[in-house]
C-alpha cells in the first residue's frame, strides 16, 4: 500500500482526507504529526500543523519505515537538494519522506528563521559576515553559538517528540539545523537511528561538524580538509557532490562551440538587487558587443516591472522571463551565465558546463563557491558591475576562455550526486 501526498497545513484532517480517496487517516492524539507502525503502514495525519510529502510501504509483511529527508528554507537550495534526493530514493522504490524543520516550529520562528535569512542576504551582507565568523567556531569556544542552538531547540520541540516517537531508522539533513538537533538526540539516546548529512556548499561551516553524524556526503576537497581538520574520520566522508534534480543530470555533457557573431547570456537575477542588475544591463550595452541577454527576475515582480522601463540599444537585445521551471533547458542553450553562487545554482550550472559570472555573493558561504569554482577555472568572480561587462567583453573578443571554462566545469560536475547518495543510505 502506497502513501503520497503533497504537504497540507492548517487543513482539517476531514478535508484533507477527502482530498486524497483510497487513503485512510485515523483517530489520534493531537500532540503528533506523522506515525509509521505495523498497523498503519500508509502513514497517518496527526494534526493539520504540518504534514510531509513521502511514501511508506509493506513489504512481505513488513513495516517499511521511510527514509527522512530534512531540510530547512532559507534560501531554496537546501529544498531543492532534498527534492532531488526524493526523486533518487524514489527511483529506487525506496520508502521516503521530506519535510521542513521548520513546519514544525510557531510561525514567528519561522518567519524569523526563513524570511529574515532572505532579507538580511539581500540586503545586508556585512550583517551575514558577522553571524557566518561568529558561529564558524568550535561549540565549546562560542557562547553565540551554543546560545543559538539552545533558542533553536526550543522552538522545534514537535519534531523531536515526533522524531522519538515515530523511530525513524535513518534521517538525512540538507541543512546543519535539523542535523544539529538530530545529533543531539542521539547523543541523548532520543533518536537510535543512523544519521546523514548532505553539505550543500563548497566551503565548509563549522556547524556542519558533529560528533554523532554516520556519513557526509560532501561535494569538494575544500569540504573533505575542513572535516580532517575539525577530527571527522576519512571513513565517514563520501565525495558525492550536491544533488540535483534528473534534468540537470541528464543534460551533463552539452558542449558548445562558441562560435556565434552574437554571445548568449543567461542572467539568473531573482535575488539580486534591482538596482545591481540595471547597472550590470547597462554595462553589458556599454560594452557594445553583440548580445542576445535573458533575464530571469523569478517572483521578483518589482524587478520585471524595472525592466520593462531598460531600454537598450541596437547591440543588445534583452529578454526578460518570470518565473520558469526550464533553467536546464536555458543553461543549455546559452554561452554565459551571470548569477549568484549559491551551491545548488552552481551545482545545476556545472552540470550544464555553462561558464559562470558569478555576482553579489553572500558571505561567506557563496564567497567560498565563488573561490572554489574560480580556483577550478569554471567560474570568475565580478566584484562589481563594471567588471560582470570587462569580462564579458573579454569573452566575446576571446572565445578560447569560455571554452576552457566548459572543459572545466564538466570536470567538477557531479550530475549522479542524488544517487549516490542515496546508494550509500541505502546499502
């Protein structure tokens, strides 16, 4: 018997039932959210709170307890790699459930934790730095970071009495969050099952490092020294990469010829500042390269009403896109891609072996990609708006760079990430 349904919060359990026929939801107390057991293979909602997308089965008679997949939305990678890895166990008929930590906190923490995080990001990078050097330490040396901890604990006391309950054998994390709260449990002996994590950057926080985790699974050297460093044993370090979702792995390999009177740019621009990405436009027409621009502004509604007011010259022709869910198929089809560095993005750009501008990054965990992919020669970081038109300058009137840019990325690219992942959960 199968379970899968999207997540439903704040919905009776009688409507949300009637949503989904052949599946049944039983009586039970109002304290837990979702229970596997003998009786109820096929999973139960527990409280119109929070529900988690997943699956769980009998097999030969046998509970089949589902692989947790745990991630935290502050930013969208951290979602994204744990869809990814969803879609892998899947493929493998392998019993899974993902949820957000933070469906199970009140929603001012959530609010605090998710639309601050995404605010403060954008606008005000100095602010990031501070918080990334004062909890980039050692527990027992930073008060900030054990009061941290301590605060975050209190306010996602639901998913640790459902972890207890519900004995979970194997947990995977997307986000340090939930793997710091899960290693505390099994330190406690709260929580008896095995314990994953997978880093979703290139560079590497100390809050990542705990001492009751079974496996990282990491994507570059940066990563696998910082853990030696920090005493975690080469045994538990698997090099799989950041998993990304089917259609960036099956478009690993494209290869381009570069050859165009005109240079294709792909400028994925929803979480940068409006006024940064006029400037860089505006660079990129000064340049007076033949350009054809496309512009991702995502659900930055105010971005794409900026742009319909740019007007450009002759030379460069703009086009301008919400939000889309063809990225792989835009990577392909493009020479440059201008972005962020967050580590999915990246992820899913080295997999299209699309050189990257990489821009406004956060620190200090994008600037970490930002050196990791510049020392691998896939990517160049641009300080500022007049370097993002330099460089594109200097790719138009030299195209051997870009192309070793390509050769480059496709070395570093990890397009199996997810399953191998999931092959090293699962054997």
């Amino acid at each position: 018997m199968f379970f899968n349904a999207e997540r439903a919060l704040g919905r009776e359990l009688e409507d949300f039932s009637a949503s989904l026929p052949g599946v049944s939801f039983l009586p039970v107390p109002p304290s837990h959210f979702i229970r596997y057991n003998e009786k109820n293979p096929q999973g139960v909602l527990l409280s119109g709170m929070c529900f988690a997308e997943g699956n769980g089965r009998i097999l030969e008679g046998k509970t089949v307890r589902p692989v947790h997949i745990v991630y935290v939305t502050a930013g969208n990678g951290h979602r994204m790699a744990a869809r990814a890895l969803r879609e892998a166990f899947d493929r493998e008929d392998a019993p899974n459930v993902v949820m957000d930590l933070l469906d199970f906190s009140s929603d001012l923490f959530k609010w605090s934790y998710s639309d601050v995080y995404a605010f403060v990001s954008e606008h005000s990078h100095l602010a990031c730095r501070i918080m990334y050097d004062l909890t980039n330490k050692n527990r027992e040396e930073s008060i900030v970071l054990r009061l941290y901890e301590k605060i975050s604990l209190e306010n996602v006391k639901k998913f640790m009495r459902y972890i207890a309950e519900n004995e979970p054998e194997k947990c995977i994390c997307t986000h340090f969050f939930p793997l710091n709260v899960l290693s505390r449990m099994k330190a406690a002996g709260l929580y008896g099952g095995d314990l994953y994590t997978v880093i979703t950057d290139y560079g590497l926080h100390k809050m990542w490092v705990n001492d009751h985790v079974d496996r990282y699974f990491i994507p570059s050297e940066m990563v696998r020294e910082g853990l030696l460093e920090s005493g975690v044993p080469e045994e538990k370090i698997v090099m799989s990469g950041i998993p990304v979702l089917p259609k960036f792995a099956r478009i690993s390999g494209v290869k381009r010829s570069f050859s165009g009177k005109r240079l294709s740019v792909l400028f994925i621009a929803s979480s940068i500042y409006n006024a940064l990405v006029l400037d860089i436009l505006k660079e990129l027409e000064h340049i007076g390269r033949p350009l054809d621009v496309t512009v991702v502004t995502g659900r930055n509604h105010d971005l794409a009403d900026d742009l319909e007011r740019f007007s450009s010259d002759s030379s460069l022709s703009l086009n301008v896109l919400g939000f889309v869910d063809t990225l792989d198929k835009l990577m392909t089809k493009h020479d440059v891609l201008i972005t962020k560095p967050g580590g999915l993005t990246v992820s899913e750009a080295l997999c299209a072996s699309i050189p990257m501008i990489l821009v406004n990054p956060i620190p200090k965990q994008e600037t970490n990609n930002s050196a990791y992919l510049q020392s691998q020669g896939a990517g160049i970081l641009a300080r500022t708006a007049e370097d993002v038109g330099r460089l594109v300058g200097r790719f138009y009137d030299d195209r051997s760079t870009l192309s070793s840019m390509q050769r480059a990325a496709a070395l570093i690219a990890h397009p199996d990430a997810a399953s191998a992942v999931v092959s090293g959960v699962l054997r």
